[in-house]
C-alpha cells in the first residue's frame, strides 16, 4: 500500500527535493505540501517539475484536512516542535529532518507519540553515511573513555551546534565512560573555549565551527594514551543523501509506536 506523505517545508532545500523524489516514487504518494511563499501554487510546479495536481496549503493545519499518512518536517527550529504534536494530535506519523529540538522536546513528543499510538522518527541527520558515521562513534564509545565533537557549518546556518553534532552528543553522553579531562567548571582563563556542554549521564564537548567553504561536516574525535581516532563525516551541496534516508524514514516510521532518534535504529543491521 502506497503511503501517503505531507512535507512541510515544501519549497526549502530539502523539501523541494523530497517533492521531487515522491512524485517519482511508485510506493509513495504526496497528499500535501506546506510553505507560506508558494501557497496555493501546485507544488510540483514550486519544486521545478511541472504540475503534479499537488496545491501548496499556507499551514500544516491545513495540509492536515486532508487525509494523509506521515508528515515529514523540514522548515525551521522555531516551528518544528509545535508541527510535530499537531500532526501527532491529528493522528499522523512523523519523520522529523529539523533541526533544533533538545532533550526535553524530545521527551515531549515520545510521550504524545505513545499516548497516540504513533510513530516519531527523528534524525540529526538522514545521509546514510552520516547514520554510519553516528553508528561506528557509538561502537567506539565503550571502548576510548574521552571523546569530543566538533562540527563546521557554513556561516549563515542560524541554529549551533548542528543537528549531527547534537544528536551524537546526547547519544555518546548516554553511553561513553566519564572524561579524564579537568571538569570545565574547575578551569581557569576563557571557559568557552571549551565548547558547549551537552547530553546526560556522562555529558560531552561539542565544539562549532562557523565560515564559508563548510557545507556540513562532523567530527567525532577520541583520544587515548599515545593514539587517536577520528570519526568523520563530510557533506556534499545536494540535498539527496538526505532525501534517501527521509523516504526511508517514512517506509518505516508506521512500524512502531514512540520516538526514535536516529536512522540506524530502521536501518537493517545497524538498530
Ligand atoms: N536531518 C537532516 O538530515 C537535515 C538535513 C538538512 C537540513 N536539516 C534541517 O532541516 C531544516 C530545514 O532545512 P532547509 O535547508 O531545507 O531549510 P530552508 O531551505 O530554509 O527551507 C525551510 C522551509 O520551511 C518553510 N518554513 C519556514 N518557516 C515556516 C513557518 N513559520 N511556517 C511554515 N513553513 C515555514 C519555508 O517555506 P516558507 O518560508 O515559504 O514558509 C521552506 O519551505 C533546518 O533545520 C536544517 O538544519 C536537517
């Protein structure tokens, strides 16, 4: 059976590329499209390929009139959270590719996504190599006590860190050994420059780097005596590795019922 799907954010980066690749999908159907700029254009036509017989709602509300299966979100921090319980709320499935939401969002939408029966998938990111990337720093964590992220965006990106970087941190922090480093608070001189402090029980350094010529990169960096690992992952300019995971995300997010973060836990071999 085809599932049917929403994108809101249907005229960004992202989302116009996921218009694109549904209207080719033969297992997938669009059943509707959000953005404020194109409402009530077609939304083929707003994604370059000519009319699919598509029109572009102004909210998801809207959208949400008619019937439809998964709502796959990709607008902005602000707004992501408030679209999630709505779909939920309206019965939908969701596969979140926004970035911004922390711990306790999180913990929010798993509990409206249990209470309704639903299922959440949440990437920081959808490239199934960055997946792998997150997936081989869980499998070091165990192993190497010490480990930091840093992660480089082009200047503009208006959210930090990224979404990778966020994700593997509070990964990591549920599963690494404590740092051997001299704990933050304790330093002297400029603390910052330590980095951002993120995830529980064991929290972990997460640093951001901002200028042009970075798309999106992610780096996962163990030390250990006498050696290092580095664990890194580098983003080209197309949105389409994260449109393959974003459809795969979407196949599977009507088969359990909850949040899950990260694509490796759908991901056959890897969850
Ligand atoms: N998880 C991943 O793998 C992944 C990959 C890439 C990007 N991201 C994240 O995904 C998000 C979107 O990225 P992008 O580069 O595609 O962004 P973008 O090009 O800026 O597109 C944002 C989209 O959201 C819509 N939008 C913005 N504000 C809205 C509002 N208040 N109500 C309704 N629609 C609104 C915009 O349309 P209108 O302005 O016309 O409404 C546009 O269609 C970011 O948070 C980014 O960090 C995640």
């Amino acid at each position: 059976m085809s599932v049917r799907i929403v994108v809101s954010g249907a005229t960004g980066w992202v989302g116009k590329a996921l218009v694109v690749a549904i209207a080719q999908a033969p297992d997938l159907v669009l059943a509707g499209a959000v953005s404020r700029s194109a409402a009530g254009r077609d939304a083929g036509e707003a994604a370059g390929i000519g009319a699919i017989g598509v029109p572009v709602s102004a909210s998801l509300e809207e959208a949400l009139a008619a019937p439809s299966d998964v709502v796959i979100d990709y607008t902005r921090p602000d707004i992501v959270k408030a679209n999630t319980l709505a779909a939920l709320a309206a019965g939908r499935h969701v596969v979140v590719g926004t970035s911004g939401l922390g711990a306790a969002d999180y913990e929010e939408i798993d509990a409206a996504a249990r209470a309704a029966s639903l299922g959440v998938l949440a990437a920081g990111n959808f490239s199934i190599t960055a997946t792998l990337m997150i997936k081989f720093a869980l499998m070091a964590a165990p192993y190497v006590a010490d480990v930091e992220i840093i992660d480089y965006a082009k200047g503009a990106k208006p959210d930090t860190p990224s979404g990778t970087a966020r994700e593997l941190a509070e990964r990591l922090a549920e599963i690494r050994r404590p740092s051997t480093a001299m704990p933050v608070s304790d330093l002297g001189g400029v603390r910052e420059t330590r980095g951002g402090t993120i995830g529980a029980p064991n929290p972990v350094q997460v640093h951001s780097v901002r200028m042009p010529s970075f798309v999106l990169s992610c780096e996962a960096l163990f030390g250990a005596d006498n050696e290092r690992l580095l664990i890194r992952h580098d983003s080209g300019p197309s949105a389409g590795p994260y449109v393959a995971g974003t459809l795969l995300a979407a196949r599977k997010v009507s088969g359990f019922v909850g949040l899950r973060r990260g694509l490796d836990t759908v991901m056959e071999g890897l969850s």
